[in-house]
C-alpha cells in the first residue's frame, strides 16, 4: 500500500483544514518546499498535494509552489483542487505533475470526464469528496445527492488512474479512517482506491493493508507527530517497527 503524504496549500502556505472548514485551518509551515524535500527525505516515494486556493476559486493562485516542488523533489505527485477544464490538465501535466484529482466537473460533467480519461489515460483520478455518503463538490462548499459508491461506478470502464475517496468528517480530525464506508467502496468498485480523511495511528494503516487499499493519504497525523512517516511505510509494508506512540 502506497503511502501519500499531503502537502495542502493556501496561500502559498502547508495548511490543514478540519473537516474541508477553511475557517478552521493550521498552518504547518511557511515554506512548503522544505515540507516536500522533507517528506521524500524522511522515505516518501510519492506526495499528494491539494490546491484549496484552486478547489474553492478555481483559481491556481498556487501553481509556483506546486512546479517548485515538483522539481525539486523529483518524486511523482498527485494534484487536486480546481482541476476543471483541459487547459488545467495539460498545463499540470506539461509541468511535471504526475496524476491530477478531478472531483466536481466529474460529477457535474461525467462526459467530459469521460472523454478526459480517454484522452490522458491513467493519468486522472477520480476525487469522490463525501459527507453522509453524498458526494460534495466545489471545495467541499456543496453537497450532491449522488452517493459515492454511485459515483465511482459511472467510470468503472474508463482507464481512471484511480479514487481519492476522502470521508470528509473524518478528515483533519485524528478520529480515524471510515472503514465502513472504504470497505463498501472496495467491494463494489474494482478502480484502485486511495483512502483519504482520518488516518492517525499506525493501527489505521495495518486496517487499510487489510481492506487491500492501493494507498492512503496522511497529512495531519504526520504533522503533529502521531506517527513518523518513516513507521508509516513500515506499517504499510507490513512490518511491525515502530508503535503508536506520539514522536516528540
């Protein structure tokens, strides 16, 4: 199971939101280079980045950081946030980015998404961003009637790199992840799914290896030491090093 540490960006800075609230945020750090430098150091293999400027705007007011800490870290990332037209998937694509998280024009546009997909294969992946099971879009600002599990299968046949399924009153909460719900979304969706939203101890990670997740997402529990990104991998590879004690 692949670990992705999160890099979340809003203005120019490594933030993190409680439950998609942008008014309730934490800033980490000033300088989210160092953060990625610091992250493929530590033993990071991939990084997921999010644009919240972009997921709520539209607008990547953050792209110099994100092409910064492409080159710089020479590690494949994974993009999300405002990603809404082909402009934004060549430009991204074009610059380094490895896969981009496509999450609101999919479930207003399904078409184009399916066309998208065609047309950059294995390069988009599926952002299913849901609170109570609805799917919510626009920066988590809205919440739809579509159900995640539904969503995901309307591109079951499409060559999507795969799913970002974040439960969004999980995440930046340190409550752990919704097994119930990743469970549902494994056994009816056969894309790779990435859990995203409540991972804080290493227990978390070996209950996602046993769901057979292709990866997960970690932001807030790195960043206040719950757990060593190094004891992270471990957990992930099955190991037993490390415990869930707090680094301090």
């Amino acid at each position: 199971m692949q670990i992705w540490p999160a890099i979340d960006l809003r203005g120019g800075k490594c933030v993190r939101l409680q439950q998609g609230d942008y008014q309730r945020e934490t800033v980490f750090a000033d300088d989210p280079v160092a953060m990625a430098v610091r992250w493929r150091d530590s033993g990071a293999d991939c990084l997921h980045l999010v644009d919240l400027d972009g997921a709520r705007d539209g607008q990547a007011i953050n792209a110099p950081v994100v092409e910064a800490i492409v080159q710089q870290v020479a590690l494949p990332c994974q993009l999300g946030g405002g990603i809404r037209d082909e402009q934004s998937i060549e430009r991204w694509l074009d610059c380094g980015v490895a896969r981009l998280v496509v999450g609101t024009r999919a479930l207003k546009e399904p078409d184009w998404f399916r066309q998208m997909c065609r047309r950059y294969p294995g390069k988009l992946v599926l952002g299913i961003d849901a609170r109570g099971g609805r799917v919510a879009t626009d920066g988590w600002l809205e919440v739809s009637q579509i159900g995640a599990v539904e969503l995901a299968n309307w591109f079951a046949n499409e060559p999507v790199a795969g799913i970002v399924y974040t439960d969004i009153a999980r995440d930046g909460m340190l409550q752990g992840p919704n097994l119930a719900a990743l469970r549902e979304m494994c056994d009816e969706v056969r894309l790779p799914i990435i859990a995203s939203g409540g991972v804080t101890t290493l227990d978390d990670i070996r209950a996602l290896v046993e769901l057979e997740v292709a990866g997960c997402i970690i932001g807030r529990a790195l960043y206040e030491g719950k757990m060593t990104l190094e004891d992270a991998l471990r957990a992930a590879r099955g190991e037993t090093e490390g415990d869930d004690a707090p680094v301090r």
